[in-house]
C-alpha cells in the first residue's frame, strides 16, 4: 500500500442512498462530469489552528486541521454540529492520492502522527483523519442521551467516525475545495483513494469502502464491533474492494489474528486475490501506533499526573 498505484479506485456514487440502491441514481445517464455538478454541496468549513506534535524522535510535526459542519444523516439520526480533520501532507507538496483514516476506539489522530506522515511522505498522498472521538461533544451528548434510549455508546462513536469520514470522502469525490489551499483537490487526487484504519477504525474502514466505492483499504488490527458497522456483513459482503491489506498481531487478544482472518478470507472469496493477511509475530494490538494514549492524552502524561507513571512501565 505505499505504492501510490494501490490508490486508484473508479468513481463512485456520491450519496449512501444510492450507492446501496443503483435504482436510485437519478444521474446515471448523464455522464460523470454532469452527475458530480449536480450533486456538488456547499460545505461549510472553518481555519483554525494548526496542531504541533512530535515524532518519535522528537521532531516537530505540524498538521493543519479545518472544522467542517456535519452534513449527513444516518436513518432516522440527522447530525448535528462540527467536527475536525487532520491534515497530512507530502514535504515536497506533490500530491498523487489521498487516504482516509480512522483511529482506534479511546484513541485520537495524535496517536499516530509519527506513523501517518511517514506513510504520506513514502506514499506521496495526503491523508485525511477525522479527530472524532469519545470526548468529542456531539459524542459525549449523544451518549448522555442514549442512556435513557439503550444505544450504546460505542455505536454512537462508530457511528460518528464513520460518518463523519464519509463526508470528508464525499466532499473530496464532489470536488468541494475545502483542503484546495494545501493542494488536495479532486483534480489532483482523481480517483487514487483509500481508506485506512486501526482497531475500531479498522473495522469501520471496510463498510467506508463499500458505502463510498472505494476499492483500496489498509487496515491494522481491525476490530469488530456493533453490528451496523460490521467489516464483514456491512462491508466487504456488500462490496469486495479490489485490494486490501490487513494487519494482525499474534499476540493480540482484541483484534485476534484468527478473527481478522475471517475478514480476508470472505474478501477473497468473493474477489480472488484481492485481499492479503500479514500476521505479525508475538504482535499486540497498540503496536501499530506512535504512543499509547488515553483519549488524546499520552498515557505517560496521565500518569504521571498520578505518580503511577514507576509503577505502570514496572509492570510493563
């Protein structure tokens, strides 16, 4: 998946409605030019500040962030608010795809950051990841809500990443110039995207593909979790990407190796080939990312806040 080839997909459909229904799309016959005009929506989106983190060796990583008006619905659910999207771009600015993705279940971006712009450096592609989380506030007043109705919270932060992710893609798909200021347009990525994840974001990344037509996924100890966002029956069931690549640790007790298995070998029997499981020795499930946090925090700083910090990495 770091070779920018591995992003080319075809175009897709930009609404869910139809990309599950082909009945239902009214511009089918009108060429792709003329569909995407007319499906094209205005997005409101703010500047705000860029965040600074470091790599593992300790070198400043500067990451633009935009904060977008949630415009999507889920069934009866209309969303509400905004959310924010990281940016990570090539040194050199010469842009060839674009991949999306999504972090774990207690995780934020910042977990990833060392990760994320090495990727885009060696693949030369932007990559877009949503800061939506268990902290997030649509997240926390949802869940708060859901008490009194029996969702769950983590269906609510499935719910809220994947979606939120769909629009960022749909938004690139329509041509919306949200991110043209830093050279990610539509024009400049075409049809080279992918969707990537770890963990929770994993898991989700399969029904992101098959929602938004994207034939390209790369995932790292992806999890299950509700079942509206299962990888398999939501996902490559409904439609097989032409290439996936998953990850698995051997040692991995929330994402086992034997159940990410499950998900590769449905794709290849529905594609041949098509997907390619990597099982990594003596793995664990934190491994693929830059640091263990909690939330947003690394759960260094946390403990340290409570003078356990000696006696976690004693234990570990």
């Amino acid at each position: 998946m770091t070779n920018a080839n591995a992003f080319v997909s075809p175009i897709n459909n930009v609404a869910r409605t139809i990309n599950r229904d082909p009945s239902l799309n009214l511009f089918g016959n009108l060429g792709i030019a003329k569909r995407v005009e007319i499906a094209k929506t205005a997005y409101k989106v703010k500047d705000v500040a860029d965040i600074l983190g470091k790599d593992k060796d300790g070198n400043v990583i500067r990451v633009p962030v935009k904060n977008i008006e949630r415009n999507w619905r889920f069934e009866e659910y209309e969303a509400k608010g905004e959310f924010s999207a990281d940016l990570f771009i090539p040194e050199d600015g010469k842009i060839k795809g674009c991949a999306f993705f999504m972090h774990g279940f207690s995780q934020y971006p910042v977990a990833y950051y060392s990760m994320l712009k090495n990727a885009c450096e060696t693949a030369g592609v932007a990559i877009l990841a949503v800061e939506t989380g268990l902290t997030s506030d649509t997240v926390l007043s949802e869940s708060m809500k859901a008490k009194f109705s029996g969702v769950s919270p983590q269906f609510i932060l499935q719910r809220a990443v994947l979606e939120d992710t769909k629009q960022l893609i749909r938004m690139l798909q329509e041509g919306d110039g949200a991110f043209a200021d830093y050279g990610v347009t539509k024009s400049a990525v075409g049809n080279r995207i992918a969707v990537m994840g770890h963990s929770m974001g994993g898991g989700l990344s399969f029904p992101a593909a098959a929602d938004m037509g994207i034939d390209y996924v790369f995932t790292m100890a992806p999890a299950f979790g509700e079942e509206d966002f299962d990888p398999i029956a939501e996902g490559v069931e409904k439609r097989t990407p032409k290439e996936s690549m998953l990850l698995a640790g051997g040692w991995d007790l929330i994402a086992p190796a034997k159940k990410v298995k499950e998900i590769s070998k449905v794709a290849n029997s529905n594609m041949k080939d098509s997907s390619v499981l990597v099982t990594i020795a003596r793995g664990l499930h934190t491994g693929f990312e830059d640091q263990i946090t909690l939330f947003s925090l690394p759960i260094s700083s946390v403990l340290k806040g409570a003078d356990l910090a000696k006696v976690f990495f004693w234990i570990c």
